[in-house]
C-alpha cells in the first residue's frame, strides 16, 4: 500500500495498511456482507468476448487491501456497464511484484461519491492460489468491515485501458 498521490494516507487506509502488515486478508465489495457465500469465479476472456469459469465456487480475497478497495469502488454496482464505459482489471504483477489497478478513462473520470466495504478475514480459513489471491471453500464470516470510499484508493498504482484492456496511460490525479 503506497501513498495515495492526491492526498496523505486517509485514516481508513492507515487502518487497513496496519491490519494488512499483521497478515490479515481482505475482500472488496459494493456492499457490506454479513457472512461472504461461495461464488463461481470468472475471467473476461478477451479473444472469446465472454466471461469463463475460473475454479471451483468460493470465496476470493486478497491480502492486499489496495486490491480490496479497488474492488470495492470500481465494480459494476458503482458503475453499471452501459456500452463500452466499464472495464476494470487488477492484480499483482508476478514479475515486478508491483500492483496493477486498471479500469477505463470513463470510470476514472466519474469518481466521485463511490464507496464500498472491504471485509476483514482471517488467513487460516484460506489456501494462496497466487500471489495476491486466496480462496475459501466454506462461508466466512468476516472479522470486520470497513467502509471506504473513492479517496481511499490507490491512485499511483492505477493505469488507464480502453474496452479491450489494453493501456492508455498511467492515470495520475
């Protein structure tokens, strides 16, 4: 977690910068989830212009709470897709090991009010299928949920991609 290029770190991000440092693991969401159910995770596949299944149902986090909150902001609920105004990819670069936030110049230029909730879970209920991924195969009840909002990202790790995921430029605010 790095420090967000349009203001000092937000109490929020301080907060979950210290849980992450303690091995905490987290999921971002558009809404705050009592007990996170299994969901069939996918992939846009780009060549097939369609969504495929990606495992077995679960539940997904990352220990990475920039990932999380990316999650929790740029995601369809915030932004619904109407053409081709929604895109968004993230991860960890598994050769740099730098993040990687992308979405599309429409979604940045329309943050404003966003907000989200990153939940809170406990690593042990987890096996790492990646670097920035971890999956449950079992309900997990999160520990604590945060709200956060659109000045809690990390805007010095966000790129801009057209529709197709492919980079325009770093985005810097």
């Amino acid at each position: 977690m790095t420090k967000n290029s349009t203001n000092e770190f937000s109490s929020t991000r301080k907060k979950l910068f210290a849980l992450q440092k303690r091995g905490f693991l987290f999921h971002g969401s558009s809404h705050k989830i009592a007990v996170l159910q299994l969901r069939q995770p996918v992939n846009f596949n780009i060549k097939k212009n369609k969504y495929l299944i990606h495992g077995k149902p679960c539940v997904a986090a990352t220990p990475y709470a920039d990932i999380a909150v990316f999650r929790a902001i740029v995601n369809k609920t915030n932004f619904p897709s109407r053409s081709k105004s929604y895109a968004a990819t993230f991860g960890i670069n598994s050769r740099t090991k730098k993040l990687n936030l992308k979405t599309t110049q429409r979604v940045i230029e329309n943050l404003s009010n966003q907000h989200g909730y990153v939940h809170v879970v406990d690593k042990e209920k987890f096996s790492k299928r990646s670097i920035w991924e971890w999956r449950s195969s079992k309900i997990v009840k999160p520990l604590k949920v945060i709200k956060v909002s659109v000045r809690d990202l990390n805007r010095d790790a966000m790129k801009m991609i057209d529709y197709d995921f492919k980079i325009i430029k770093n985005y810097k605010k």
